[in-house]
C-alpha cells in the first residue's frame, strides 16, 4: 500500500481532512505530519502533531518551520516509511523539505497549493524574497496540485515556467461520502413566505461581501432572507455577529459537518453568493471555491463577478449568474429582478441537474491515479 506523509498546515482545516479522506478513499495509507490552530483536534489519521501556530501570524508560522521539521525528524521512523510526502501551502513544503535535509531521505514531495497568497503578489522586496523561496522549492518537487486553472496561468506559468509538473485537483466534494440525493427538481420558492433565500457558506471570509450582503438585508428587508454558514474569519471580518443581529432577515447557522448538514443547508436556497475579494485581483479572481460545486449538487446556482475564473466557470456550463461591476449596484438590481421573477433561478438549477454528477463529486481513485503518476514519473 502505497504510504504518503502529510505535511499540513492545520489538522483541523476541512480541505486538509477532505483530502486525507480522499487518499484513504482511493487505497492510500496517510500519516500526517501537521500543526494545529486549536489543542483539542481529534484526526482519523495518524498524526504527528508539529505544533501550534495561528491565522495570519506569520512570522510565528516562518518559526513554526524549524521547529515543525525537527519534530517531524525526530519521527523519522513514521517519516522514513512514506512513499511520497506531500505538503499543502509554502510554509509546509518549506518545513517538510527541511525534514528530509535533517533525515537524509530522498523521498518525492508534491506542493499543493490551493491559493496563491498575497504576500506571494506583492512587487516589492518581500514578495520578490517569497517567490525565490517558492521557486527554489518548486523546482525540487515532482509534482504541483493545484484546484484552479487560474492559478496556474497567473502565478506559477508567469513566475516558474517549466520548473513544474502540474496536476488540477478541483474543489470538488470527496468520492465515497453520503450526501444525499440530488433533487429530481428544485423546489425555488419557499412555501408560505415566498421570500427569496440567498446563501454564503464556507470561510466566510471577505469584509466587501460581507458589506455586500448586508446592504441587500437592509434594501429588501421583506422579500429576501441571507443565510450564512461556516467560520468568520475574525482576521478579515471583525464585526461580524452584530451586523447579523441588527437585521431580521439575516441568518446565521455557525459552524457545520460536511458532508452531514450540507443537504439542510442547500435544499432551502434559491443562489448561492460565490464572490470573494479578500486579496481582490488576485488569489480572489483565480480560485475556484468549494460553494460552486456544493451548490451544484444540490441545484442551487451560485452568483459570481464577472472577469473571475468562478464567472468563467459558470459561463461555461451556462447554469448560474455572472455580475459586472459595480456590484454595489449591479447586484440588488439582479436580487430586485429575482424577487420578482425566479424563472432563471428555475433554468439554471435545471442546466445544474444535467451536468454530470463528477462536475461536483471527484470520481474514486482520481486522486490515485494522480499518486501514482507522481511515483511512476520518478521511478522512470
């Protein structure tokens, strides 16, 4: 069986434990080398813990690599076992490179990076020092796993041309899990009230949509309601539970289970908010978030900005809405119209439920065979 060692940024972050589930999934044996944000996470793996950094405390995190990688090397048993190591963000890719120099092994490491981070656009020195340091790792990896085209055509392929082997792993959910049934049809108007019911899952963590959606609360105080679910990010958005308390038709169900609670939380909603602009013109345009492909499950269609790769995304399989700038604007003008009228809300919850289900759930074995091409390409 085929063993991977997990360098992870964060044992308890939900796209880190979807893709140790998926490995697993798919036959692979994971051992996870990761830190923590928080002292009482429990994993279904076995796991190395490397210590305890926090959101946005970078230079605690820059630390957290040496001393991350002399723990990681003094389990060296657990680490010398792994038939590929595979690190998700810089700072871990940094850390596991430096636990293979302390144990001498010679291991294969695949980077997946997820986002691009912003420090990593910036044009001055410190952006400038960030990308030496990603390139000079790069070009020792076998692979790089990315979950938007978009990341590779603005950052990796303008900065690092040719120093890579990429592998696009979308947001997708996790093969193998009960999600439920897909609807037959979508039910959009909610019975009795009628009112329009608008979503924004997952990390919620962007100030403008936030003040965006606010904004609509207080314009259609009767006819529409906002339903949010996940984690605020405290960092970005620091007046968060109020703003929601001071508005009747604003919601908000904190945490959640996935894959458990998602069919509660996206069978109610007629659109899904997929905007995001919390490092706006970059990382924001190029993602593509884990909300398109959780909402097209279920047939409720997303709303995204135009110019980005989720309105490309969208565009392309015809099956939700795209708004230009300004959206201060431009969207309570779509919110009015859909309040008055959900007929493409109907069309395109009908265009999602003919996409094939592996557009929104990652066909078993996939992130195997993508393993096994990484170890084939270094035993050739």
């Amino acid at each position: 069986m085929t063993h991977i060692a997990f360098f992870g940024h964060d044992a308890a972050d939900a796209a880190v434990r979807r893709r140790v589930a998926a490995f697993k999934r798919d036959g692979l044996s994971v051992t996870g080398f990761m830190m923590v944000r928080q002292s009482d996470v429990s994993t279904e793996w076995d796991n190395i813990e490397l210590g305890v950094t926090r959101d946005g405390a970078f230079l605690q995190r820059i630390k957290s690599i040496f001393s991350g990688a002399r723990i990681a090397a003094s389990n060296a048993d657990a680490l010398e076992t792994a038939d590929l190591v595979y690190a998700r963000n810089l700072d871990m890719l940094a850390c596991a490179f430096l636990a293979k120099r302390h144990t001498g092994l010679k291991t294969p490491v695949v980077y997946e990076s997820l986002d691009v981070h912003r420090l990593l656009t910036r044009p001055d020195i410190i952006g400038k020092a960030l990308r030496w340091v990603e390139k000079r790792l790069l070009r020792r990896t076998k692979g790089l796993v990315v979950s938007s085209p978009g990341f590779l055509e603005n950052h990796f392929e303008k900065h690092y041309s040719g120093l890579f082997t990429p592998y696009l792993i979308e947001n997708r959910l996790t093969t193998g899990a009960d999600y439920g049934s897909r609807p037959s049809e979508k039910v959009v108007s909610s019975e009795g009230s009628g009112k329009l019911r608008l979503g924004w899952i997952g990390i919620l963590r962007c100030q403008r949509s936030f003040d965006l959606l606010c904004a609509l609360a207080d314009r259609f105080p009767d006819t529409l309601e906002i339903h949010l679910h996940g984690i605020p990010a405290r960092t970005e958005i620091a007046v968060f539970e109020p703003e929601i308390e001071k508005r009747a038709n604003m919601h908000f169900g904190g945490r959640y289970r996935a894959p458990e609670d998602l069919s509660a939380i996206y069978a109610p909603l007629d659109v899904v908010w997929a905007g995001d602009f919390m490092e706006a013109g970059y990382n924001s345009v190029w993602l593509l978030p884990n909300r398109i492909y959780e909402g097209g499950y279920y047939a409720t269609p997303s709303i995204a900005p135009s110019g980005t790769e989720t309105a490309d995304w969208i565009e392309s399989r015809q099956c939700g809405f795209m708004i230009p700038e300004e959206l201060e604007r431009t969207l309570p003008h779509l919110i009015e119209g859909l309040i008055e009228d959900r007929s493409s809300v109907v069309a395109y919850s009908s265009a999602l439920l003919r996409l094939p289900e592996d557009t929104f759930i990652q066909p078993a074995g996939f992130v195997g065979r993508i393993v096994s091409s990484v170890l084939d390409g270094e035993t050739n």
